[in-house]
C-alpha cells in the first residue's frame, strides 16, 4: 500500500513539473521582452559601480596595449635583421661592385633619354621655321 501511494506521489510530482515545463516555455515564447545577451551584459554595466567599470576599462587597455607592444617589437627585431642581413650583402665587394655598376648604368640611361628629348625639342623647333 505504501509503495502504491509513494509511487502515486511520484508519478503526480513528475506531472505537475512537466506541467510547469510547459508553462515556462510557453510564457518566454510568448513573452516578445526576451532579453538578449547583449543587453543582459548592458544591463550589468549598468548596474556596476564607477570603480568596477573603471579597472575593467584598465584591464581591457592594458591588454591592448600588450598587443600593441609585442607587434611593435616583431617589427623592429624584423626589421634590424633585414638591415643586418643588407649590411652584409654589401660588405661583400662583387655584390657592392655589381650594384654599383647597376646604378650607373640605370643614371646612364637617364642622362641619355633626356639628351634625346632635349635633341627632338631641338629637332621641332628648327623643322617649325
């Protein structure tokens, strides 16, 4: 007889919550004010104090700022090792001579398209009269 009514009791406990399961689901459906979580975390700005606001602000600076830090350190180690690695490419006297040669020969070029521009403004001027 106990059994029966321990498992009477039971089976209308497990009722009666799934009754209120229901519910539950049916009032946040209903509900159109459903919070989102962006407005959840709005809401807990809100209600913090200047000071938890404040250190929370600190906190996400300062890890900005490290990652500021770390990037500007990658390049200034990238870029003394490629000022390095220049360095000593050109100590080497071919390389040094053969980029020499290079550039003279490019300011060759130069001084040579402005000599012809200069002989065809010539050339016009004289073929004009």
């Amino acid at each position: 007889m106990k059994k029966n009514i321990i498992s009477l009791g039971v089976a209308s406990m497990a009722a009666l919550m799934a009754l209120n399961a229901e519910q539950a689901v049916a009032q946040t459906n209903s509900n159109p004010t459903v919070q989102t979580q962006e407005q959840e975390d709005e809401q807990e700005k809100k209600k913090d104090g200047f000071f938890r606001r404040a250190f929370r602000d600190m906190k996400e600076s300062a890890r900005l700022q490290h990652k500021i830090d770390k990037a500007n350190y990658e390049a200034t180690k990238l870029e003394s090792k490629a000022f390095y690695q220049e360095q000593k490419r050109k100590s080497n006297p071919q390389v040094r001579t053969a980029a020499e040669r290079e550039r003279m020969e490019q300011e060759l070029k130069a001084a040579e398209q402005r000599r012809e521009e200069a002989q065809e403004r010539l050339d016009s001027i004289r073929n004009s009269k």
